[in-house]
C-alpha cells in the first residue's frame, strides 16, 4: 500500500466513517506502511489516537484474534469433532 492510498483510506474511509466521538483509537500492525507523517498528522487533528501493536505479536494481541476469532475457532474445531467424524 502506498503512501498516498493510505491516507485517502485514513481520510475517506476510516475518519468518514469511525463517528464524531473524540478521542477515536485505531489499532494497527507495525507494518512500515502505516508510518506516514501526513497520516499522523491528520489523526492528530482529528483526536485518533494511534496504537502500533510490536512486530510479532499481532496474534496474541490482536483484539479480534483474542475475544472473536480464537473462541469461534475453538467452537469450530469442536461442532466438527463432533459432527465431522460421524460420516
């Protein structure tokens, strides 16, 4: 993703659409596309404070990883057991 893609994604889709309520978090990887001044300087404007999960650890930290996805993955993993061995 480049520079300029990000931030109109930053402006067009994420502050268009995260409310009026301020202080906004977004949460995002420690990927170096999202190291951009212009960005960070808009979030400021905005009051969108920017949290940057450390490299390797997005999938212990991640919130959706943690509190969605791993206990619909252990459900999943079990309705199969069940259901999946009786063919």
């Amino acid at each position: 993703m480049n520079n300029d893609i990000w931030v109109q994604w930053f402006t067009k889709v994420f502050i268009k659409n995260c409310g009026k309520a301020r202080p906004q978090l977004l949460i995002l990887d420690s990927h170096h596309s999202h190291e951009v001044l212009e960005m960070l300087e808009l979030a400021e404007k905005e009051r969108i404070h920017i949290l940057v999960l450390p490299p390797q650890t997005t999938h212990m930290l991640q919130p959706l990883d943690r509190v969605v996805f791993k206990p619909m993955k252990t459900a999943y993993e079990i309705l199969h057991r069940i259901f999946g061995c009786q063919s």
